[in-house]
C-alpha cells in the first residue's frame, strides 16, 4: 500500500513539474504552439521567369501542394523548394508541365500571441474582411480565396478577435527566390497577410491595431496569405 500511495504521489508530483515547465516556457518566450493554416503563395513576375521558391520554416511541415522538389529537416525546422515557371497572370507552372494558382503548406510552429487587433460580431465577418484585406494590398480574388477559407471560422463565434499582426510568423517563416542560374531574385513587392483568430466576448478590451499605407505593386510581386485560430 505505502509503495503505492508512493507511485501515485511522485506520478502527481511528475505531472504538476511538467505543467510548471510548460508555464514558465510559455511566460518566458511567450510563445504558443499553433497549427498554421493554408498559407498559400502567389508569384506574379513583369514577364514569364523561371524560379525556385525556397521555404524555411521554424517548425513543422504537414501537408504541401504541390509536392516540393526537395524538403529536408534542419536544426531549425524544415527547408522545401518548389521550381516553377511563373507567368504575369500567377500562374505556376512546375516541371512536369502541370499548372497552380499558387504554392500551399500548413503546418505547426510556436508563435507569439498578438495583442492587438479587433474585436469582429458573426455578422460582419464579410465585410470586414474585404475592407481589411484591400487596405493590406490583396486583390479582389486573392481576398475571395482568403475569405471563403476563414470567414466560417469567424462566424463560428459569435464575437471573435482577429489580429493580422504577422511579425512573429514572418520570423519563423521565410522565403527566398533564385533565378535559373542560381542568382537570388528579390521580389519587388512582398505582401505577406497573416491572421490570428480566436474565441472572444462583445466585452472583450483589446488595442485596435493600426496598418501602413496600403502595398503599392511594382515590379516581381509575391503575396502570400495564410493565418492561425488559437484555442
């Protein structure tokens, strides 16, 4: 009996330690760890141009459409690359000849949670998406893509924060372009739209965020849009 009561006590006592760990992890990197959903990548170049588009991820990888060229784990996280001919209208098109409207991947990562943002009611999920989504630079069906994917999501609550402070996501998710000679291509215009969502109340208080002026696009254009729901 002692020796049980014993097991039981050190379980316990096993238990209530990991949870501390987690809690001081947490309060010390402020981080949390998130599924990252769809962050989808559009290319649009002055003039068809071949490219390899190089993803670094500080964490996971899950599901990649299409199939990368290569993927590989590193220290850091994970490392895939797509090759592909990009022509002005987004279309992609890798070496096999088959074509996309842009390059897809989810997975986890430990994101900090943000602290600014808004305060949405189920019935103006739309409409404030589109407003939102314009000022950030997408175009009208980059927006359509983007809400049909995360409209049901705020409307699933009845008031939800949404925040599209993306800082800490561009930190642990990085791209890079090269050309057909290896040389690195820098986009011109670089519009990255991240959005965190979580579960709110009508009383909830939270710092309106405030956005720069609107991407003004010149030249090689990337955008990419992708997001969280944290629980």
């Amino acid at each position: 009996m002692k020796r049980a009561a014993r097991a039981i006590v050190l379980g316990v006592l096993g238990i209530i330690w990991v949870l501390f760990v987690v809690v001081v992890t947490l309060a010390f990197t402020g981080g949390i760890h998130v599924g990252v959903y769809k962050p989808v990548l559009y290319v649009y170049p002055e003039r068809e141009q071949s490219l390899t588009v190089s993803l670094d991820v500080e964490g996971e990888l899950g599901t990649v459409y299409p199939a990368p060229d290569t993927q590989e784990t590193t220290d850091r996280g994970t490392q895939a690359s797509w090759t592909v001919t990009a022509s002005p209208d987004g279309t992609l098109t890798d070496q096999g000849g088959r074509t996309y409207p842009s390059l897809f991947w989810d997975g986890e990562m430990t994101l900090e949670a943000p602290e600014q943002g808004f305060i949405v009611a189920r019935e103006d999920a739309v409409p404030f998406l589109e407003e939102k989504l314009a000022l950030l630079g997408l175009t009208d069906k980059e927006a359509a893509d983007f809400i049909t994917y995360w409209a049901p999501r705020i409307r699933a609550n009845e008031y939800t924060f949404v925040s599209f402070d993306a800082s800490s996501y561009t930190a642990h998710a990085r791209y890079s372009f090269t050309d057909e000679a290896g040389a690195p291509v820098k986009p011109d215009t670089f519009i990255r739209v991240f959005m965190t969502i979580r579960q709110a109340e009508v009383t909830t208080q939270v710092r309106e965020q405030a956005f720069g002026p609107t991407p003004q696009r010149t030249g090689l254009v990337a955008v990419e849009w992708g997001g969280t729901e944290e629980q």
